[in-house]
C-alpha cells in the first residue's frame, strides 16, 4: 500500500462487492451471526464451570480464573491485528481459518487433562473468536446493500447477547446433565455448521486482495499486542486492589503506546494508519463506543451485589433479573438496525445516548424508592439504547469507508468495546466499592450498598454526558467535512 493520507472519503461503487449476483446475503449474514453467537457464548460459558474445573483440576479460584481470563486477553490484544491481516491476505480465507482455530481448540478445552493445557486451549479459542468477530462485523457491510447496513449490524448486535445472555443457563443445564467438557464441545457442530454457511454463501476475496503483496507490520503487531496485554492485565489483576503491580502494567502500557505510535509514523506497511484518525468521526466513534461499553459493564458489576444485599433477593431471583438485560438488548438488536437505517446513523447515535444517560439517571433514584420494578424500568431503558448505540455508532463508523479498510476499522470497534468492559469492570467495580465505603462487598450493610449504587450510576451518567459531548464534536467536524 502507498503510505499517502486516507480520510475515508464517500463509498465509491467498486468498493463493495457485488451482492445478490455472488451470494444469497440472507445465508451469509446467518453464517456471520452464527460466527459472532459463538464467540460472545464462550465468553460466558465458562464462567459457571468455574467451581467444576476447580474441582475437576484441585485448583485454586484464582487458578481457574485464568480461564477466562485467557480468552479475554488473547481476543483483546489480537483483534485489530486479524482484522488488518484479513485486509491484506483475504477475509473470507482468514474467516475459515479462525473458525476452523476456535472449533479445533474447542475440542482440546474439552479433552485438556491438565488446567495449564485448558488456559492454553482457551487463549488458542481466544484468538479465533477475535478472528471471527472482527472479520463477522468488516462483512456485515459488505454482504447487504449500504441501506441495510444498519440492520445488519443490528442482527450481529441481537447474536452477540443472545450468546452472552445464553452463556451461564446453557453452561448450567450442560454441566449438570453432562458435565464440563460439553461446554466446550457444543462449538463442534456449531463451528462446522458455520463454516459450511461461510464457505458457501460468502463473497469470494476480490482479486486485488489475492494479487497484491503488501508487507504485514510485524512490529506494529508486536508492541500494540504487548501494550494491550499491559492494560488488560493491570485492570484484571489484584482482586479489585490497585497496588504496585497494576501500576507497573499501567506504566508498560503506556510505555508501550508511545512506541506503537513512533513505530506506525514510519512503517512502510502500518498496522494502523494514524491518517485515519484524521478522518471525520472515527476516533469519536472508538471513544464513544470504550465509554458506552465501560457503563454498561456497571450494570453487570454493580447488579447482583445491589440485587442480593440491598433488596435481599435470592440467588435464583437475581439470576433471573440479571437476564432481562441481554433479553432487551437481544430483542432490541433488529429493530434498533431498522431504525437506523431508516432515521441516520448520527441522529440514533445521539438519541441512544441520551436513553442511556437517563438509564443511569434512574438507576440512581428510582432501586431505592421501588425495589426490583425500580431497578428493571430503568434497566431496560439503558439495554435497549444500548442495542441502538451498537447499531447506530457501528453504521456510522463502517459504513463510508473503503473495502481494503474494513478490517482493521471491524477490529478497532471491537477493540474499544473490549477496552470498555475491561475498564468497567475495574474501575466501576473499584468505585462502587469505594462508595459501599468497604472493602468486602459480601458482607456490605443494604444501606451502604444503595448508597454505592446511587453514586456509581450517577457517575455513569456523567460519562454518557461526556460522550453526548464527543457525539456533537463528531457531528460538528463532520459537517465541517462536507
């Protein structure tokens, strides 16, 4: 590739590939929801078979955690990099190739006979799924015509909690009638189910794709992989306790961003093209989408503690309460892509967030006042802009860019929706415990927690402020553009 600046210009009609002459889009779009559905279900899956594997491997809980926590990592620190190399050596190929790495490394999950193999297996299955999302997403736009754009991501958004959502129920029916190594075996004919979707409904890679030889940026990947490891790890690590070892990878990953940065400003074949960001409403895009994920992830942290001790709930009763959440997101997924496309991209991303901030709003007042029906109102407020955030925000990013971009562009959105989720998870997570005033949730007064709740939600709608903020920036410099 030349190394001139790309400021996404308006699609040019060569840049998509043909549609209804070369594949059936409605199979395609199946076997891409089925590639997304299987990788956001093995996120969760494996959280319920945490006591079995314990058990099964005589480990430690902080042992065992690294099952998932594998998988979290290797998904996060790859997924900009697959989504670069499919731009360069063929996303339809690169597609089956992560299928193929998640089903097989399913299978070795399944028969690991020692804990060191499982976490190894996990983070081989991590690097599919990272494959398969970000190239499922660079797809989605390319297998339906630009006026469905919207509700195809949408449908991927519907798929991704519904597998989500489905993850702890399936995983707690399979261990108990089956037993753990099932978890992991399901994927084996769902895998294959997908790959013969992909493989006969997708759009061949275009031939520029298969004729040109470009240079893959060994050392941009290396160090944006490392810096990723770094921030994921510092917000993982410690047991919700921020010592000197998080600050430490806090530090390395900053290390490590200065030096991606020098290295992309003079690879001949970058990774990232810094140039992208110059374009109108990427980076807004990606810093809106970590902001969005991080108050989501409250919802998750925050939830079953406020649920079990301050309205006294039991184990079955939260567990329920928790599902209506990915439910509404699952059933908000398509509608949220029509509206899309029928409504604009900018005028939704502005209209989920401000349904998202006043989610939070609520969720700060009404728990306290009304018990559940207080929590699950504003609950599924926040759920359902959400679904319309992920369609709207990813339309707005995906939908004007060249074909050879796609990828990288697919892996960065997931990038910063993975980032958010690991932030949320850290820091909501330490400032709720810090509001509770504790450091012992479980064992947190029902006051101390609402008082906890009230403060967390308030200032994770302080965070939807800033984003509706960056959505009008967005909107501004775009319209500057035209």
């Amino acid at each position: 590739m030349k190394t001139e600046a790309i400021a996404m210009p308006a699609p040019v009609t060569r840049d998509r590939a043909p549609v209804a002459r070369t594949h059936s889009s409605g199979w395609a779009l199946a076997g891409l929801s089925l590639s997304v559905l299987l990788s956001s279900l093995d996120t969760s899956i494996a959280n319920t078979a945490l006591p079995a594997l314990a058990k099964a491997f005589s480990a430690s809980f902080q042992g065992v955690q690294w099952i998932v926590l594998a998988y979290l990592l290797a998904s996060t620190t790859v997924i900009v990099s697959v989504g670069r190399l499919g731009d360069l050596v063929g996303r339809r190929r690169l597609l089956a190739a992560g299928l193929s790495l998640f089903t097989l490394s399913s299978v070795l999950c399944a028969f690991a006979p020692t804990l060191g193999w499982l976490i190894a297996a996990r983070a081989a299955q991590g690097l599919g799924a990272a494959i398969m999302v970000a190239l499922s997403v660079a797809f989605a736009s390319e297998v339906v015509p630009k006026t469905q754009t919207g509700r195809a991501m949408g449908l991927l958004g519907t798929t991704s909690a519904i597998g989500t959502s489905l993850g702890p129920s399936l995983g707690g029916m399979l261990i108990a009638g089956f037993g753990w190594r099932t978890i992991f075996l399901i994927n084996l004919p769902l895998g294959i189910l997908a790959l013969l979707l992909l493989y006969r409904c997708l759009p061949s890679d275009p031939e520029w794709m298969r004729a040109k030889k470009v240079g893959f940026d060994h050392a941009g990947t290396v160090l944006l992989g490392a810096m990723l490891a770094a921030y994921a790890l510092a917000m993982t690590t410690g047991h919700g306790q921020f010592g000197r070892s998080n600050m430490i990878l806090l530090a390395a990953a900053g290390v490590g961003l200065a030096l991606f940065w020098l290295v992309e400003k003079n690879a001949p074949s970058p990774l990232i093209r810094l140039s992208m960001f110059r374009a109108p409403g990427l980076s807004h895009g990606l810093i809106m989408s970590m902001l969005v994920s991080t108050v989501m992830m409250a919802t998750l942290v925050v939830g079953p503690f406020y649920l079990s001790r301050a309205l006294g709930l039991n184990p079955a009763l939260v567990g329920m309460i928790l599902s209506v959440g990915p439910m509404i997101a699952a059933l908000a997924g398509v509608p949220a892509g029509r509206i899309v496309d029928r409504l604009g991209a900018r005028r939704m991303t502005t209209a989920s967030l401000l349904g998202i901030a006043a989610g939070c709003s609520l969720l700060s007042i009404l728990p306290a006042r009304l018990g559940v029906p207080g929590y699950l109102a504003p609950l599924v407020i926040v759920t359902a802009h959400y679904a319309l955030f992920q369609a709207a925000n990813n339309t707005a990013v995906m939908s004007d860019v060249r074909q050879e971009q796609r990828g990288v562009l697919s892996g960065m959105l997931n990038l910063s929706r993975n980032l958010g989720l690991i932030t949320g998870a850290s820091v909501m997570g330490a400032v709720f415990a810090s509001a509770c005033r504790t450091s012992n949730l479980a064992s947190a007064t029902p006051a101390a927690v609402a008082g906890g709740m009230r403060i967390t939600f308030a200032i994770g709608g302080a965070l939807m402020v800033v984003a509706l903020a960056i959505s009008a920036g967005r909107g501004s410099r775009m319209s500057k553009a035209r």
